[in-house]
C-alpha cells in the first residue's frame, strides 16, 4: 500500500474516532468537575453545537 493511500485513511477514518473519544472524555471529565451552573452551560453549549451541526449537514446536503 502506497503512503498516500494510509494518510487518506487516517484523516477519513482513524482521526474522526479518535476526535469523538477526545471530546466524549473532555465533556465527561468537565461535567464531573463541574457545579451545577456550570452543567447548565455545558448542556446549552452542547444543544446549541448540535443545532448548528445539524443546520450545517441539512445545508450541505442540499446545496
């Protein structure tokens, strides 16, 4: 297999899982620290990315 073509695999697959786990135990270890306000903001942080990321794919999709 060519350099070229285990890059290409990397970045579509490996790096994507390995971004999701970051940010899963990021998200866990901050609400585990945090007090209750701080959950607030975490949670409306975490809805409004998901709104976004979801107008985002609906726009791409159909553009």
């Amino acid at each position: 297999m060519s350099i070229d073509i285990i890059l290409k695999l990397m970045i579509k697959f490996i790096l994507p899982i390995v971004v999701f786990i970051a940010a899963v135990y990021g998200i866990s270890y901050f609400w585990n620290n945090s007090n209750s306000k701080g959950k607030k903001m975490i949670a409306l942080s975490l809805i409004i990315a998901f709104i976004i990321g979801i107008s985002l794919t609906i726009y791409l999709i159909f553009d």
